[in-house]
C-alpha cells in the first residue's frame, strides 16, 4: 500500500522490486570484486600485476633449453644446435635517454642497425615508438659474426642500455636436404614439426630455465638481491638406425631414377635391415632444405610457375601451401598405393610354404593371355599369353594368370589368412609420425575375383613401408 493507504498497482510493486533485486546484485558483484582485491594485497602486498609498489617491475627471460642432437648409426651428426642471437632494443629508456640529453638516440639505433642487419630503417624506427614495452625485438637467428659487429656499434655509440643481444640456439642440419623426410624439422618456436623432430620432440626438447629480474620504472635492472635463477634442463640426444652412406647413395638413384623417367609423381625407396627391420636408409625425391624447409624445391617452383595464377591470387596462395604440405609428407610411411607386380613375392611364398608347386620340374600353370574368374575375365601383360608354364618360368615372366592360379590352390581363406600375417592389415608401427593405414577388402568381403587381383597385388592399397616389411618377412624365413 501506498503512505495514503491507498492500494498500489500490481504492475508498479513488480517494477519497484526488480528495481531492489538489480541494485542488490549490483552491491554484491561490488562487495566480491573488492573482497577479492583485498585478499590478493593481503596474500601478495608486494606484488601487483607485475609492478611493485615501489615502482620497480618484474621481467622474466625464458633460458632456452638445448635440444638434443640426432646422430646416424656410426655417430655421425645428423641434426644440431648453432648459436645465435636475437638484437632487441628497451623503447622506454631509448625515449627517456633522449628526452634527458637531447640526442635522438631513436635515429643513432635505426641507422646503425639498419646498416647491420637485413632491416629497414623504418622498420627500426617504428620498434621504438613502442614505448610502453621494456623491450622490442628488432632480428632472429643473427649469426656471431653479424653480432659482433652490433656489439661494437653498441660499445661505439655507449648504447648498452637501450640495446641490447640475447644468445639463442638455432636448429642446424649439417648434411642439407640428406634424409629431410625422416628428420624433419622444427618450427619458429623450437618445436619438432615433421619427422623424428616431431616424434621425438618430449625427449630432444628438454625444459626451459627462467631468469627474473627487477627493473626500476626507466627499466633498469635492479640490485641483485631482486633476481632469481631457475636452471634448464637440457633435450636428451637420440641415435637412429639410420647409414648416412646407404641414405646417400639412395637419395642419389632416387633423383637419377625420377630425371630420366620424367617422374610425375615424387619417387620414395627404402632400405631395411632384413634381420631386425632397422631402417638404414629412406627418402623421398624431390626433396626439401631442412635448413630453409619453407623454400620450395626446384620441381615445386616450377609447377608453381606453369600455374598460370597471379602471385597475389588466392589460387597461388593455395596451391603454394599444397605444395609446401606435399614435400614435407613423407611418401614411405604416409601414402597408400597398388603394390603390384612386388606383391607376387608374398604370394610365391604362400604357395611354397603351403607345397603348392613344383618349381621346376611341372609345367603346371598355363597362360592363353587371360584367365577366367566367375563371368570375369582377367588379362595378363601379355596378351599373346606365355603357354604353359613351370612356377619359376611363369615368376620370371611375371605372368598374371600364373599367380591367380596358384592363389585358386591356396583358397580364399588360406590366402586372406597368411595376408593378414604377413602384416597387411594394419600400420608397422614405425616410429615415425603420419603412418597410413592400409585399405583392403574385410574377409567377408574377399569373394574370387579379390583373390584373383590380390594375388597380384592390385584393388588393394598399402604404404612402402609396409611392403618392404612384409617382403623382409619373406627374406628373414618367414618371421615378422
């Protein structure tokens, strides 16, 4: 009721208690947010949002950790770490400095480094307007003999305290593009991308350290008594299987092979130790530059150039990237493809295993140019057909209708069974990242004609790394 007695509207008493229930939460939103800045000064009354109440601030510098190296099978180095610096600049004392002494310090530092490092003068001058930060980086990864002479146009110009260089370490291949596909690389950020770099990244990568400092309001560290150490732990080294001499030669007779075959599609070819499945050599033609990994290769760039597309084209821009992607897929662990002809290996081997034929004393295979599957009819290579045959003449001649018949000996069950044996229905397990998995039939779905086209290693997909193990299986006795 209203002071008069008088009975309020319905609609005006709602209005007046939301009005009571909004300032209610407004005083409680108030009451926490204050609550909670009273006990950060209680629990921290040094420390406020970096900036103590003396004026002073904290920085703390991440001590990189080195990441472990990468050596071949006889300890010779694969992958690295050089040192190199980062030139940075304190915007805040270069203005500060400037305004006490009336020296255009800001011009002095864009001049000198301009002249130093591949920048601009501009670019240089724009770094020190940012006044509101202690430091500003200017270069990456300048070499030593580049940081010298920015340590002497510091020292020259008494410049100590507005520029400055701070030691880093650089990912280093020594052997160039050598075996880029399986070491890959890491990023900006020191971080394995492709490769063992990628797959081993916890174990080279080590922990950062930190190392904190107090600066007074100009920026100026502050006596010792304010720092605070915390040390890094170094990456662990890790030894591949791999032969830095059989990795070369096969990069050599990849690159030859692709050349005079006019290869449309990149070559790849693995060397495995037959006994122990170790890895001695793999690669990927074209290559890549692990020290330069975002460069495109030769081939790359002149696929890129017969585009016919703008360079400021989105379709440039996208086919660059493609580009870019497919160089760095390592081709052996990551693309499926038709084994083919290479798979009669395995196929032989069942039949001997399972006493299915007579090397060389039967003529117990015949080849008119085709054979008949159900309503289907198969054709081989040589359309004129090979005759009769023994197993090792219709093997040698790589006869289609040879293999077929002997997987319709061996039966479908039989033959899927010693398929799934010899691996093919599942990943190796490499340690290496992007491993495809194989596309093959379910046995459900393995009817005649599958046996027929599987015997010679066709309408089903599988990645190099898989066939090298499986045809292994075959030279190490039939153990995988």
């Amino acid at each position: 009721q209203s002071e008069k007695g008088v009975p309020m509207a319905p609609r005006a008493a709602t209005k007046s208690a939301s009005r009571l229930f909004g300032l209610g939460i407004a005083f409680l939103l108030v009451c926490v947010v204050y609550t909670i800045r009273l006990a950060i000064l209680e629990l921290h009354p040094d420390h406020i949002g970096g900036h103590k109440q003396d004026g002073t601030t904290e920085r703390t510098v991440v001590v990189q950790a080195v990441r472990g190296q990468i050596y071949d099978r006889n300890g010779v180095l694969l992958a690295t770490n050089i040192t190199t610096y980062r030139v940075f600049i304190a915007p805040r004392t270069i203005a500060s400095m400037s305004e006490e002494t009336g020296k255009h310090y800001d011009e002095r530092i864009a001049t000198g480094l301009s002249d130093i490092l591949d920048v601009t003068y501009e670019a240089v001058m724009k770094q020190t307007t940012y006044v509101k930060y202690l430091d500003r980086t200017v270069a990456r990864n300048v070499d030593e003999d580049t940081a010298d002479l920015i340590k002497a146009f510091i020292d020259r110009d008494g410049l100590q305290d507005m520029v400055f260089l701070q030691a880093g370490t650089t990912r280093y291949y020594p052997h160039g593009s050598l075996a880029c596909h399986v070491l890959g690389f890491t990023g900006d950020d020191g971080k394995g991308q492709y490769g063992l770099e990628l797959q081993y990244n916890s174990v080279l990568s080590g922990t950062n350290g930190k190392y904190i400092t107090a600066r007074d309001s100009r920026g100026n560290e502050m006596p010792y008594e304010y720092q605070s150490y915390i040390e890094a732990r170094d990456g662990h080294s890790i030894v591949t299987t791999l032969d830095v001499n059989i990795q070369a030669e096969l990069e050599e007779q990849l690159r030859t092979t692709y050349i005079e075959s006019g290869g449309q599609e990149r070559a790849c070819g693995v060397v495995m130790d037959t006994d122990t499945g170790e890895i001695l050599a793999m690669a990927v033609y074209p290559s890549f530059d692990l020290n330069n990994p975002r460069e495109l290769n030769e081939d790359c760039q002149k696929k890129l150039a017969e585009s016919g597309y703008a360079e400021d084209s989105d379709e440039y821009k996208a086919l660059k990237q493609e580009l870019q992607l497919m160089t760095w897929a390592n081709k052996a662990v990551g693309e499926a493809y038709y084994p083919g002809s290479t798979f009669k290996i395995v196929t032989s081997s069942m039949g001997y295993e399972e006493n299915l034929v007579d090397t060389f004393n039967s003529r117990g295979f015949s080849c008119p140019g085709w054979h008949r599957v159900g309503d289907r009819i198969i054709k081989c290579h040589k359309v004129t057909g090979h005759g009769p045959l023994t197993f090792d003449e219709g093997l040698q001649q790589s006869c289609n209708p040879t293999m077929m018949q002997l997987a319709q000996r061996l039966g479908q069950d039989t033959f899927y069974d010693y398929f799934l044996s010899f691996g093919y229905n599942s990943t190796t397990g490499i340690d290496l990242p992007g491993e495809s998995y194989p596309i093959v039939s379910t046995k459900n779905n393995f009817g005649g004609v599958s046996l027929a086209v599987y015997s010679f290693g066709q309408t089903f997909k599988i990645t190099p790394i898989q066939q090298i193990t499986a045809v292994s299986t075959v030279a190490h006795g039939g153990y995988l």
